[in-house]
C-alpha cells in the first residue's frame, strides 16, 4: 500500500463545517490502496499506524496537500477560437451585440460542425494534460456547439472516448442558443431536444447532466423549465446557466426543479440568492451556485455575490467555465485567485469550492472531492507553504505532483 510522507500540510476539504473549514492537518501522511485506487488512511505522521510506518513510501518535500481539484464547468471540446471577439469586446462592442450580429457562440457552433471528431478529440485531449499538470483530476465537459443531433452526438461521443487518466463528466447542453436554422421555428428545435435527443443520450449513457443556458439570446424560463424536465424524465439531472448576463429568474428556476447547480449567479437578485437558500434547508445538499470568475473577467462583468450566497448558507463552488468566448482560459487555479480578489472568497473558501463543493455540482462528492478513507485517491501536491501562500503568489504552475485513483499521472 503506498504512503506519502513528509507533508507539511495537509487539508482534506472534508465536509463538515461551512465554506472556509477546510480542515488542516499539520506533518500529515496519506496511505492509500494501489489495487482500488481509494484512501485508506489520513492523519499526522506521527499517528501513522505501524503497519503502514514500514511500508515504502513517497516523500511530500514537505509540501501541501489537497484534494484533486474539480472543474465543475467547462465547454472542453470546440472547433477554432475567437481572439478577434476578445479585442471587439475591447474596442466597444458587447458579447450580446456580438451574438446578434451572428458570433458568439453561432460562430463556434460552426467551427465546431466543421471539426472532425479526431480533431476536437486531439485538442480535448492536449487542453487535459495542461490541466492535469495543474493539479484538476475531474473534468465536467458540456456539449451545446453542435446545436443539432450529428454534432451534439458527435461532441458527447468525444467524451466517451477521450484516451485520459482525468475523470470526465458529461453534459448535454443542447439547449445553448437556438441554431440559425430553427430561428424561426424555435418550438420544434425544442421538440428535438425533448423528444429525440435526450431520450437518446439518456439512453447510451452520453450524459450525467441537462443544462440550460436562459438568457434573452438563449433559452426563456418556461422552456428551460420545459427542456429540465424532460431530461429529469430521463434520468439525467439539472443544470443551470442563470443570471449571468441579467437577472432572468434562473436561480430560482434551479431551485424550483431541484438542479445540481446554478453556474454564473453574477446578477442574481436578492430572491433568487433567498430561493437558493430555501431549496438547501429543504432538500437534502441543494443547489450549488457555481462561479465563474475567468468568465466574469473577460467580460469585465459584475462579481458573482459570493459572499451574500456563502452568508445566507449557499454551498459557492469555483470552476473555469473554459470557452472559446467568455472564458479562454482553462486556468482553475488562476480562477481560484480571482474567486478570493474579485468575489471576495477567502483562499479556504474558494479552495473547499474547488474540491468538495465542485463534487456536489456533479454529483460525485460520495466519491470525490475530500481526503477522507473510502474517497478516491485523488490528490496534487502543491509547492506552497499553505493555501493562502498558494493564491496569493500566483504562479503559472504551483503543482508539482498528482494521482488519479491512486495512480500518479504528474
Ligand atoms: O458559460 N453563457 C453561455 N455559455 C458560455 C459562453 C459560451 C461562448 O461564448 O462560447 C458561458 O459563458
Ligand atoms: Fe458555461
């Protein structure tokens, strides 16, 4: 059984206490179990049951320890890129001007259609290893720019098949604007969506999740209530792009149909943050309001409220958003810091974000997102003293190691 030692820090992000308990243990050393991949033991070293003090073992340098970080939210796979949005945006012109005029997503829907599946699987492929090399072990990949039934496919079928140690989660985002060809008949792009789509990924097992992208440009809340559930008829549970661009009602639309998450939250009124905090006092783990603060940065957009959601008991993860438009960057640590500098999280906070709360935007925090026995073992050696050291010198790359189900893949 292998056993790390000589960690000078060590924090678990396990459960119990609020966004900031991220549990710290002090000359800590981890055993976990080479054959299932899971945790067997966490404390200080000097605890270290004597069957496991002999055993071979790896030497921390004395660095910190934490759970694998968990990108909740990404748009992983995609054809071409949008540098020349990036600088219009900057001349002026606003993203939804942008996607009136025929770019925006529209335009990456194209270059998506055009793209082979080897081709977008080649990149997905490269985009992972950088991400596993800063220290993210799980990967939520959302189709919604192929936006008809070959494409759509053909993107969640790129996530099936990705070759990568990284464990991904998929989800169907078919619902991410109107393509050009239903403009006129959005009703029956909806029908294709309900009534063809989903029972079809649903069944091939293509996707965990629904998402819904309500915005004047996208989707209305009665068809993304109508879009969530006929997913959740099929099995596949709710997500959300709410409030991001203005206050739409969507944060209390995810409350209403019980979704996994609420991602964006930058404009979310006052009742949609009250509704969220309802919907967790009620029904078991609620809604996890998912922020996006490359997103929130590269549109020079209001900060997601984070501290009035942590406040009023909302669980805040942090994840990258990656996107050829609103987020070109597949950075999670780099959103971590911004989630401290611009939403004002403490390091902790945007940390257990990252970790257990991004497991329970997905799902999976039975099974990852903490350094508790029985987990995965999952976890990144940091070269930094502790957290607050960590987001604070920001560095291009502070990982200097990392498992995935026990087996060291940096
Ligand atoms: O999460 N909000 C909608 N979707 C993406 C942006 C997609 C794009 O611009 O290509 C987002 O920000
Ligand atoms: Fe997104």
């Amino acid at each position: 059984m292998p056993v790390l030692k000589n960690v000078g820090l060590a924090v678990t992000c396990a459960a119990a206490g609020g966004q900031d308990a991220i549990h710290p243990i002090r000359r800590a050393a981890l055993v976990w179990n080479s054959d299932d991949g899971r945790i067997v033991w966490i404390g200080e070293e000097h605890a270290l049951p004597a069957a496991y003090a002999s055993m071979p073992h790896e030497d921390a340098g004395g660095r910190l320890l934490i759970p694998g970080l968990i990108d909740c939210h990404t748009h992983l796979a995609f054809g071409g890129w949008r540098a020349d949005e990036f600088e219009r945006r900057l001349r002026g012109e606003s993203y939804l001007d942008i996607a009136r005029a025929g770019g925006g997503i529209a335009s990456t829907v194209r270059a998506t259609r055009a793209a082979t599946a080897e081709a977008l699987a080649a990149r997905a492929r490269t985009t992972l290893d950088a991400m596993m090399r800063l220290g993210v072990t799980t990967v939520e990949c959302k189709s919604g720019y192929g936006l008809d039934r070959d494409n759509e496919l053909k993107l969640l079928e790129v996530y099936r098949d990705l070759e990568t140690p990284v464990r991904i989660v998929s989800t169907f985002l078919g619902a991410h604007v109107v393509p050009a060809e239903y403009r006129e008949r959005r009703q029956d792009y909806i029908a294709l969506l309900c009534d063809d789509l989903i029972p079809e990924i649903a069944r091939r097992g293509l996707a965990s999740f629904c998402d819904v992208f309500v915005e004047d440009t996208a989707f209305s809340i009665a068809e993304a209530r109508a879009i969530l559930r006929a997913g959740q008829a099929h099995g596949l549970r709710s997500k959300l792009h709410a409030d991001q661009l203005h206050d739409g009602g969507g944060a209390a639309l995810a409350a209403e149909v019980g979704a996994v998450s609420a991602d964006h939250l930058e404009h979310v009124s006052d009742d949609g943050i009250a509704r969220l905090r309802d919907a967790g006092a009620s029904a078991g783990a609620g809604v996890v309001a998912v922020s996006l603060p490359i997103a929130t940065l590269y549109l020079q957009a209001p900060p997601m409220p984070a501290r009035h959601l942590i406040e009023a008991g909302v669980p805040v993860a942090v994840a990258t958003d990656f996107n050829p438009g609103s987020a070109p960057s597949y950075h999670l640590p780099l959103a971590l810091t911004l989630a401290c500098t611009m939403q004002r999280m403490t390091p902790s906070e945007a940390l257990k974000g990252a970790t257990l709360y991004a497991a329970r935007a997905i799902g999976l925090d039975q099974e990852i997102g903490s350094l508790e026995p029985g987990k995965s073992a999952d976890f990144a050696l940091i070269d930094a003293a502790d957290v607050t050291t960590w987001l604070y010198h920001f560095q291009p790359n502070a990982c200097a190691a990392a498992w995935i189900r026990g087996q060291r893949v940096v």
